[in-house]
C-alpha cells in the first residue's frame, strides 16, 4: 500500500493582512481628505473691531477673528493681516459636505 502524505496549506495570512490594510489606507485618504485639513497662509484686508494690549482684533471676509500684533489702528479701520485658515474653509469643501448633510438628516 502507497502511503500518501497530504500537505495543508494554510491560508496566507499576511498577504490578506497586506492587501486589507492597502485598501484601508486608500479608503481613508480619499474619504477624509487630509489635504483640505492643511492649513494654507492668507492674506486679506481685515476690519479692526477691538484694539488690545498686544495688538488688535480683527474680523476677516469670511468671518474669522484674526488678532494681529504691533496695530495702531482704530476700531473700524481696515487692515491688511496676514494668517492660517485650513484649506477646506477656501475651497468650499466644508459647504459642500454640509449641503450633503442637510440632504440625509431630515
């Protein structure tokens, strides 16, 4: 009688782990877009609404509070301020994320 001798394969584990977390990885760039998290430097004309110890405090275009140091303006008057704002504020990236939202919450 032939002895037969039967090998087991077993399943490539980190081939699957491999692959698993290559498409997790991609997914997630393309899902949470880290580009539009960036933060990209700015400069506009911003109106003073407070003057402070260490400078003014001002409100942009867009409506955000902006504090420039060294100001020796008035309340009310226009400057020129330079400053970060993340890339999704810009691009209309966030607005277009929150007419999808209002689209699915009833």
């Amino acid at each position: 009688m032939q002895k037969t001798n039967q090998i087991q394969k077993k399943a490539p584990v980190l081939t699957f782990v491999l692959i698993l977390a290559a498409a997790t990885s991609v997914t997630l760039v393309f899902t949470l877009t880290p580009w539009n998290l960036i933060p990209t430097l700015v400069t506009e004309d911003v109106t003073v609404i407070a003057v402070i110890d260490y400078g003014c405090v001002a409100e942009s275009v867009i409506g955000r509070s902006v504090v420039v140091s060294e100001c020796n303006a008035k309340p009310g008057d226009v400057i020129s301020a330079t400053f970060y704002i993340p890339a999704m504020e810009l691009n209309g990236y966030y607005d277009r994320v929150q007419e999808k939202l209002a689209m699915v919450i009833p």
